[in-house]
C-alpha cells in the first residue's frame, strides 16, 4: 500500500481551528458532527480542553441520559482517557456521537502522532470515519507545527471583520506549508449579519482574494452561516432544532458543511438561477448567452417565481438590477445572506440600501468585452476566450444617442411592448413608420423612452426628437448631424436622413415624439417611412387624419398595472385603496403617478404625527377620496368639463400649501405663492428643459423677491437681501412640488434639466391667464442677466493672495448693497476653504472690519452668514470658544428670522454641531447633527448636496462617539449612491472616502483603510486635493500602514508628511497635530521610544494650549505620552499621566467609549511594569467586559487586551503563560474631526 493510500483509507481528520477564541467554532463542529452522523457516519469528536467550551454543554440538551463508556481501554502512552458515547435523539431518530477530551495541544499531538503516539490508521480508532479535532487558537509556531501534520482536512473559521479573516488565512497558509502531506482548506464564514450591508459584501471579497490560493480551484472554498440571534448565547444546537428537509434557518448550511468536507475543492458553477424584471430582458437574455457558452446552465425567470430559496452546491442566484421590484420581492432577496448571491447592477441607481450586503457584479458603462471579463470574474468562472457568436446583441446604449436617463419607476406595459416590437418589425418590411397613439397622459413618451432604453442594444443609433413643430424637429436632426459630423449647413435634415439611409452606420431608430400637426409626417424631408437597417416611431395623439404608419394604440392602465404602480410607490397601500384612487383618476397614467405622489406625502405627515404606517396610509387614501371629489365638484361648477390632469393640480396645489416648503417659505415674506410662482416658470421654460442653476441663480431669486415685494408691498432689508443670497429656498421649492410629480428634479445630477410632463406643462399654462404675459416679462429679463457658465475652480495661492489684495484695497464691507455683501461673503468662503493658516487669518481680519461696520446698520442676513464664515474659519484655526461665540450668534438670528425648521436655521445648528465637536463635546454634537439630518432630508430630499454633507458631518460625529458601525453604514451607503450615479471617479463619491477610511480604522479594518486611501491618492480626488486634505489623507495611510506590520514605511510617511504641515500649516494646526501624534506611534512600534515619548510631549503641550486640559484629545495625548514613558522605563511617571486620562475620559465620554477602553488597556500594562498583575487583571477584565457590551467583541483591539489577560493570569498563577508573545499596546489615533 502506497503513503497516499494508506492516508486515504483511515479515518477522515478533520481540524477545526481559528485565529481568535470565542466566534463560535465549537457549535460549528458539533453541528457538522450531527448532519455526518444522520447520514451514518461514525463520528469522534476530539475536545481540546483550551479551547474553553465543553461539548456536553451542547450534547446534554439532546438526551436525558449521562454518555457510557466505550468499554475500550485507556489510550496507552497518551495519559488519556477511553472516549464516551453520547445516545441522542433528534428529530424522533436516535444517533451516537463519540467524544474524546484531551488536556493541551501537546497532549493531542501525542495522541495523533506518528511515534509513539497512534494515527487516525490505528486499529484504535477504526471504529471511526469521521474524526473532527476542536483545537483552540495555536499560541505560536511551536503549536502550529505541532498541529499541521494531523488533518485531512482544515477548517478554518472565523467572523467577518478583515483582521480575522486575514488571520484565519495566514494560519491555514502556514498550516498547510507545515504539513508532511498536502491538506485541504475549507474557509467557515460564521455571524454574516446582512444588516453590516456594503461591509459584509466587501468581507466575502476579502475572503476570495486571502483563500483563493489554498482552494485547488475557482473561487474561495468557502461556506458561510449567517447570524442567527436565537442560537446565540444558547445551548441549543441548529441541527438538533431543525428538522431535516428544513429549508429555512441555518440546518442547509450546516448540510453543506458537512458535504464539503469531503471535498478538495470547491464546486464547479454548473447552474444560475438569473432573476430579471420585463424592463431588462435584453440583458438577461445576453447573459443567458454568454453563461451558456461557458458550460453553464440558466433558469431564467421573472422576480415575482422567486421563492426565497438560497442556491444549493455548484449553483448561483443573478438578480439582475432589482431596482423598482415590489417591497415584497425586496424584502425575500434582503433576507437571504450567502456568498452565492449576486447583485448584477446595469443601471445607473444604487442598489436599494437593504440589498448592498449582497456581492455585486457591476456592468453599467462598460464595453462587451469588459462587461464580460467583469461577468466571469464575479462568478469564478475561466477567463474564456472571445465571445460567443451574435446569440444576442449587448444591450449597451448605442454610441449614438441622445436619450435622456431611464424611469425607474417604469411599471406594466408589456402587451404594448409586444405589439411594438412587431410593428417595428413589419413596418420595416413595409418601409413604413411605426405609430405609438394615444391621449394626453395616457404614457405614450415614456412607453416609447423604455422601449427605446429596453432594445437598444438592437440598434447603433437612437435619437430622440421633439417633434411638436417643424423647427423643432430640425434641431433635433442638426444635433444628430453634429454628432455624426455631418454639415450643419443647407438641408440638414435631408443630409441626416439620406446619411442614414445609406446604412453607413448600420441599424438604428428615429423617434418623433408629440407629433401634433399630421402635414409634418407628409414631409418626406423631415420625417421618413422606414429604410432598411432603420425604424421611425412617432408618437402622436389621436387624429382624425391618416397617420401614415403602422398603428399601436396606448390603453389606459389595467386594474392590476393601476394597483401595482400604487401599491409600490406606497408601500402599505392595500388592494382595495389602491383600486379606489385608480379609479377615481380614470387609471391614467399620469394621474395615477401624480395621485401616489400625493398619497406618499401624504401619509409621512399623517405618521409624523406618532400614528403607524398602515393606519397613516389608509387614512392618507380616504382624504385623497374626498379631497379629489370635492375639487372636481367645484372645478365643475365653473365649466362645463374639467380633465383631470386640472383637477389633480388643483388637488397637489392644495395640499403644497400645507408642506413644510410652504412653512419655510412663509419665514421669506412669502408662501406657497413664490412656489406657484416657480411651478408656472417651469411650465414656461420645460419645453426644453429648465437649468436648474439657471433657477438658482442670482437673477431668479432677485425676480422672485420682486414677484413678494409687488404683491405684498415693501418687504425689510433683512428678508429681502436674504432671499436674494440663498439659492437654497429655490431648491425646498422645487423639491417640494418634486415630492407632489409636478416638476421631475434631480439634485444628485444638478446638470441635468428640470423637466414637466407635457400634459401638466399645458394645464399650468392654460390655469395661469391672463398673467402668462407678465410671467413671460419677468422671465426675459432674469435670463438676459443670467451667465450660462460653469463653477469656478479651486483658487490657486496667488489667486487667493490677489483676492485678499482687492477686498482690502476696495473696501467692499463698507458697501451697503446686498449684492456687494454678499460678494464679499463668496470671496471669504473661498479663502476659507484652502485651509491655510495665513488665508484664515485673513478672513478674520477681513470678516472683523465687515462685522464693525454692519453691525452700525442692524442685524441682516449678510451679517448672519458673515458669523458663520468666521465660525469657520475659527473653527480651522483651533480657535474654538470665539469659533463658539460667532456661531451662536448666527444661530440665533436664524431661529428668530425663520423660526427651528428652516434651511437656513438647520445649516446654522449644523456649523454651530462642528465646533461642538470640534471643542470635545461629540454626544451633543451628535444629537445636533441628527436634528440637522431629519430637518433637511425633509425639506430638501435625501439626494440634495446639503442633505449629503450634513450626513457626511454627522457621520464624524457618530465615529468620535463610539457608534463607528452606524457611522461606517451611512458613509459607504453615500459612497455607494455617488459611484452608481457618477461613476468611480465621481468628485463627490471621492468626498466621502477619507472619513470612511477613518470609519475603517476605528472598526479594525485596517485593509480596508489602506486599500481605500491608496486608491484615492492615486484616482482623481487626490489630484486634486487641497494640501491640507492630501496631509489628512497621508496621516491616515500611515497609521494603516503602522497596523498593518509596516511601521518603517509609516515613519518615513509621517515624517515627510509633518515637515510639509510645518511649513505650510503651522505647527497648532489640527493637521499638523495629528502627523505628529501618528508619527510618536511610529517611533514606538520602532522601539524608538525616548523619542516617541519627545514627540508626544509636544502634542500634549500643544493640545493643552490650544484646547484645554480636558478636552478629548489632550486626554489621548496623555495616554499615548503613559504609554511612550512606561515602555522608556519610567512606570511611575506613566502610572500618573495614565490615570489622569482615564479619569477625565471616563468622565467626559463615558465608561464604555473605546478611548475609555484603551485607557483601561494602558493602565493595565502600566501595572504589569510596576509588578502588580492582580490590579492589571481586574483592569483588563473591565476592557473587555466594555468591548462586549459595545458590540466590538472581535475587534483586534478586543483581542489584544484578551491577549494580555491572560499573560497578566499566568502572571498571578491562575494560568498558563502565553507562549512567550511580548504584550501589546492598542494603537492610537488623533482622529480628524
């Protein structure tokens, strides 16, 4: 018998192990033992004592009766016991499982090894297939070593944080290099909590990349278990609860444990299970092709057949896109958390945030051959070769187009899109056009944009153009020619459409969209029957004429399209409601659309009253009934018929002089009017779309503080000057009617248009009159002062430096017009945001000589917004109690001009929450920032730019609290919405990531930090980053740096970062101070700790000047400054600068705040150094007991105190030493606030 064979034919071993203690190994193995033996295998179980967890904890609960003895004799030479047999009933079926106790590793090793101890092949253990090892953490290589001969098989498990699973993967590397005979690897994922969202997607990626290596195949031999609170702190075993054939819970997963281990590698993928909505069909049908290429089988089939099944062995579940799928459908595939479930994302949304736990396979803006490489990539197949055959075209957007973005609210249609599609297709054989009719708001536009998005992959070009006049469609053929680099002189349509008759760019499709006038579509030279390789479609309203074509008329919604649409915008809405408002709106569709935007707002304002969801629904559904019938009776009264689009205006209008817009406008002299106002310019400029920073602008908002003061007389200079400053008011405008469907507005894309359903657009119109002329009047002269441009760059320093000069030369504070002020406030801002320390002086300088003399005149909102500027740039400087004072000042002048809920109001609390946090108080910044976060999301919509950045500020203050989980969830989820908007190097997206690193830090993710950071210096946002942004970002990749191992490569970075902060910001700067504290924790993990203690002197006394002695971050100071002096031999002197800081972080954030924590971690090695171990054991117990209750019980920090307490126990004689590993101190962070 060959040494291969005589492996192979002894028992199975099995070793389970982890990096860390305490994650839930034990339960593991003993259910693994369970589901082995119902399917008959003979089953030992070999407990070693240090791991802490006893079996018959667990197998005690599945019988009544004590285990019996084998009747075998003691092991001989090994000093241990013959094993016990455990009789369990589970599940009304009696199983055995045998276990076997060992003392240590090295008893274990005796047992097991080769002389004089048995093998798995000893007629010992022949009774045995299976032999499963419980070994605790190795303590150090001679464990290791010790334990790499024994396995068949090992199991390395632990939870999804980064530092766990890089240290599981490097413990089964160095097993496996240790080993006499080659092993498997199989990676045990335990607790994956979807609610971690992006975090636990970007673990499982982790995880491929760490164990993709030891696999011996594709992809990560991985199996992953969810968590699951009622096994936790239980004795209670899955298996044994779950009955088999079990679906649910977490049995399957334990069912597929137990059959991997008799793998070597993972499963090949043989089956996809793609889940797809009507609206991507072409994709679907495209990814079909290529996965069956690839030897792959696809069930496809539509969200609503999903079951809620997890895919089994070899197989995988594509959703594709599933944005605007049912609540219900979202909620099935949100509960699901596995590693074979993939988010196929082609549209340019975020996924909906409950789904962002899922791995994600991104294709939007990419090639077919990217999209591909991407495709097999994410689902561990081959690379491949090229692609298949033309099985079905990509669905990209042909590189000719000028279609706008696609309705994701888009719903039914699917027997119209049947018929169009054969239209298309005869028509084309008749060399006709294809004729999409219906009546106003019947969805004739936005049928043909889906249609034109859905099958456009089937085209090269798809132009959209307006075709309401004949000049009209002229310019859409000019652009067309622009794009196509045509003449743009003579008969440009006639060049167009000769040009694409010749087929020069193979297929494509012409829209005419809201063909008014029949004699335009007789005009060969504007719009042509089709040509081969070409369709036209033309959408028109019904005629009395020929329409030329082959004819496909738009219905009105079904019941069941009417409910759908209802019943997912309003989640809540029952059947029976949803099928009364349809009704009630003649199931057209846009007053469909239109009521459910109603019912929405609506309800929230019913639920801000306490009342639940489905009462404030239902509630919202009746008061539309009536409210719908009353304004119909009344429009009724005054003619003879009224449609319904007049109606439902009304009805939308009503109820937005009620909004909280409307109440922010009634603090500008102005109400719900100035928002009529707006909603009837729109109307006048959406024929081709309305600029939104043309609406912002200067001009408009001074057009609109004319429109109040004419209509209410003269207004004070205080409202006025204001109104005219703030761009913000327009925007809780049109967010406003937005929120009812009058106008479609998109802040997070502010380049696009804002735009108005034509039918709406005529029927705003047709209600304004006799005043259209005098709106037209007051338009014409906004837009001729108006400066189409874009925003001005980032200034340079002699930029600055020249601006500087003229406000000073020119004295601008001492011009009393609101314009020239407000000038001067703009110029400040610009100065204030390069962060350097001679600009922020200047601004103060500046910024005193504006407050002296404008004060004389009364408090105006120029003044305000001057305190707040100065805030700022305070706040920059260190300067917090004058940053406090200026801020306070403009809070309360905002509070009494416009009362608690007002933009402006919110934006001061929120400056005001910066220096709060800034001077040490993060629980009360904490509770403003939250304020600020519900008031804006509110009156501005979740997608604003100031919604973003408030956001952003509270998730600082969430990390500076402790609450780095919620803080790292709400920044990722902006992170996420950014890049599927803008796409990877979207400006903002690049925004958001230096605090997420932090956020990454704070969690132990240390990977995540570094791989974050270095992608930022090295994209477009590190390019162009201020100075003192880049030095923030450095700092931050040095302490990575530092934790990840590499503490020579963070010194050099600090350094070099420290001499430029220096230089250019001044040593009391927080930049500056925060290199400095990072380098002492270079020089330290160096050994060079005279001068870490040097370096950390001077941030203490610097901080202590700056901030105070109480302040936070003087108090981390001083226990990096203990720590720096203990390990320089000086223990009596850290002892005292130890307990000051734990006093006064104690006191000021809290017992159970990880700063806290780390002093009790410092004071601990502190008493180790003075010789008292019994006071570093209560010390490090208390830390520990801290970490659990937060929720970081697998924090690396966590673990290193855990590390320590028991080398402080063997210390006192309670237990073993540590195998000789040194102690450790928790590495420290100014964080950047």
């Amino acid at each position: 018998m060959t040494a291969q064979e005589d492996r192979e034919s002894r028992a199975r071993v099995t070793l389970f192990c982890s990096a860390a203690e305490n994650i839930g190994q034990t339960t593991t193995l003993l259910n693994a033992a369970l589901v082995l033996a119902e399917s008959g295998r003979r089953v030992l179980i070999v407990e070693v004592q240090g791991t802490g967890v006893r079996a018959s904890r667990y197998l005690g609960a599945l019988t009544d009766r004590p285990p019996r003895d084998t009747g075998a004799p003691d092991i001989p030479g090994t000093g241990v016991r013959r094993p016990s047999v455990w009789d369990l009933r589970a599940h009304g079926r009696g199983l055995q499982l045998s276990t076997l106790a060992v003392a240590d590793v090295r008893t274990l090793t005796s047992l097991f090894g080769r002389d004089p101890g048995l093998t798995p092949g000893h007629p010992y253990f022949e009774r045995y297939d299976e032999i499963l090892i419980d070994a605790p953490a190795p303590r150090g290589p001679r464990e290791r070593a010790a334990l790499a001969p024994l396995p068949h098989v090992l199991v390395t498990c632990f939870t999804l944080s980064s530092w766990l699973i890089e240290g599981a993967a490097a413990l089964a590397r160095d097993l496996r290099r240790r080993a006499t005979d080659r092993i498997g690897v199989l990676a045990v994922g335990l607790k994956a909590d979807s609610r971690a969202n992006d975090q636990l997607r970007t673990s499982r990626a982790l995880i491929r990349d760490c164990f993709e290596d030891l696999s011996d195949g594709p992809g990560a031999h991985y199996v992953e278990f969810p968590y699951d609170p009622q096994y936790t702190e239980s004795d209670v075993l899955a298996v044994g609860a779950e009955p088999p054939g079990t679906q649910e819970g977490l049995r399957p997963r334990f069912v597929r444990l137990a059959a991997e281990l008799a793998r070597s590698r993972p499963a090949r993928l043989s089956e996809v299970t793609l889940l797809h909505t009507p609206r991507h069909i072409a994709w679907a049908e495209w990814i079909e092709a290529q996965l069956e290429s690839s030897g792959v089988r696809v069930n496809s089939s539509g969200f609503d057949r999903f079951t809620g099944e997890a895919p089994g062995q070899g197989s995988m579940l594509l959703a594709l896109s599933p944005i605007g799928v049912t609540p219900e459908q979202a909620d099935a595939l949100a509960a699901l958390s596995h590693p074979d479930i993939r988010m196929v994302l082609v549209d340019a949304e975020p996924l909906p945030r409950g789904l962002s736990h899922h791995e994600q396979v991104v294709l939007r803006r990419l090639t077919e051959p990217e999209a591909l490489r991407a495709l097999r990539r994410g689902l561990h197949l081959p690379s491949g070769g090229e692609l298949p055959g033309a099985v079905s075209r990509f669905p990209r957007l042909p590189p000719y187009t000028n279609l706008r973005p696609r309705n994701l609210a888009f719903i039914g249609r699917d027997p119209v899109f049947a018929k169009l599609r054969g239209a298309l297709a005869t028509a084309a054989v008749a060399r006709t056009r294809c004729v999409l009719m219906g009546p106003p708001g019947i969805g004739k536009s936005q049928t043909a944009m889906e249609y034109c998005h859905r099958f456009s992959g089937d085209y090269d070009i798809v132009w959209w153009v307006r075709a309401d006049t004949a000049g009209a469609v002229r310019r859409g053929l000019t652009r067309l020619a622009e794009r196509l680099g045509l003449p743009t002189v003579g008969d440009v349509p006639a060049t167009v459409l000769a040009h694409l008759r010749a087929r020069d760019h193979g297929s494509w499709l012409l829209v005419y969209d809201d063909v008014r006038d029949p004699a335009l579509l007789a005009d060969p030279r504007l719009a042509p029957g089709n040509a081969d390789g070409g369709h036209v479609l033309v959408t028109t309203r019904p005629t009395e004429g020929p329409h030329g074509g082959h004819l496909v008329e738009v219905p009105p919604f079904s019941r069941e399209e009417s409910r759908a649409l209802l019943t997912r915008a309003v989640r809540g809405l029952s059947t029976k409601d949803a099928g009364d408002v349809s009704a009630a709106v003649g199931h057209v569709p846009l007053m469909v659309r239109l009521a459910a935007a109603w019912l929405e707002d609506a309800a929230t304002r019913v639920m801000a009253l306490n009342r639940p969801r489905a009462a404030a629904v239902k509630e919202a559904a009746g008061q539309f009934n009536v409210e719908f019938t009353a304004e119909q009776d009344r429009l009724l009264q005054e003619h003879r018929s009224v449609p319904l689009a007049r109606v439902m205006l009304e009805v939308a209008l009503a109820s937005l002089r009620r909004s909280p817009g409307a109440e922010a406008w009634s603090q500008e002299r102005g109400d719900s009017s100035v928002m009529v106002w707006l909603l009837e310019c729109c109307a006048l400029l959406t024929e081709s779309g309305a600029s939104l920073p043309l609406l912002r602008s200067q001009q408009m908002r001074a057009a609109i503080a004319r429109h109040t003061t004419d209509r209410d007389g003269p207004a004070d200079h205080t409202r006025l000057s204001s109104l005219v400053s703030d761009a913000h008011m327009v925007d809780v405008a049109l967010w406003t009617m937005a929120r009812y469907g009058l106008v479609e507005v998109d802040f997070a894309r502010p380049d696009r248009p804002v735009r108005q359903h034509q039918v709406l657009r005529d029927t705003v119109l047709e209600r304004m009159g006799a005043t259209r002329a005098a709106r037209e009047i007051e338009l014409r002269a906004a837009i001729a002062e108006y400066s189409f441009g874009g925003p001005p760059g980032r200034p340079t320093a002699e930029a600055s430096d020249q601006l500087a000069r003229q406000l000073t030369a020119l004295r601008f504070w001492e011009d009393d017009q609101p314009e020239v002020r407000q000038r001067l406030i703009e110029h400040l801002l610009t100065l204030a945001r390069t962060r350097d320390e001679l600009r922020l002086r200047e601004v103060l300088e500046l910024g005193a000589s504006a407050e002296a003399h404008w004060r004389t005149s009364g408090s105006s909102a120029e003044l305000l917004r001057l305190h707040q500027v100065m805030a700022a740039a305070l706040r920059l400087l260190g300067r917090y109690a004058e940053a406090s004072r200026h801020a306070r000042t403009a809070l309360r002048g905002y509070r009494a001009a416009f009362g608690p809920h007002h933009p402006r109001t919110l934006l001061s609390l929120d400056a005001y929450g910066a220096i709060l946090r800034a001077d040490g108080h993060f629980a009360d910044a904490l509770a403003q920032g939250r304020s600020v976060v519900r008031g804006l999301r509110e009156i501005l919509g979740p997608e604003h730019l100031l919604t973003a950045q408030v956001e952003h500020n509270l998730a600082v203050s969430e990390l500076l609290t402790g609450n780095a989980a919620q803080a790292l969830d709400r920044l990722q989820d902006q992170l996420g919405r950014r890049r599927a908007i803008g796409g990877p190097d979207d400006e903002r997206a690049w925004g958001v990531v230096i605090t997420l690193a932090s956020a990454h830090r704070v969690l132990g993710q240390h990977r995540e930090s570094f791989d974050l950071l270095k992608e930022y210096l090295a994209g477009p946002g590190g390019a162009s980053a201020a100075f003192s942004e880049r030095a923030v970002t450095e700092t931050g990749l040095a302490v990575s740096e530092r934790r990840l191992g590499n503490p020579r490569g963070a010194r050099e970075r600090d350094s070099r970062v420290l001499a430029d902060c220096m230089r250019f910001l001044g040593p009391t700067s927080p930049v500056t101070l925060r290199s400095r504290f990072s380098l002492a924790g270079d020089l330290h993990a160096l050994g060079e700790h005279e001068a870490a203690a040097e370096q950390s002197a001077r941030c203490v006394e610097l901080l202590r000047t700056l901030v105070g002695t109480d302040h936070p971050f003087t108090q981390l100071g001083q226990m990096q400054l203990a720590t720096h002096h203990r390990s320089a031999g000086r223990p009596e002197q850290a002892l005292e600068g130890a307990l000051a800081a734990h006093e006064e972080l104690n006191a000021r954030l809290g017992p159970t705040h990880p700063w806290t924590l780390t002093a009790l971690s410092c004071l601990g090695n502190v008493h180790i150094a003075l010789n008292d171990p019994d006071e570093a054991v209560r010390l490090e117990e208390l830390a520990l007991d801290g970490y659990d209750e937060i929720g970081l019980g697998e924090h690396p920090d966590r673990a290193l105190v855990a590390a320590n307490l028991l080398d402080s126990l063997a210390r006192t004689g309670q237990g073993t030493p540590g195998g000789g590993a040194p102690r450790g101190d928790i590495d420290l962070e100014m964080s950047d606030v």
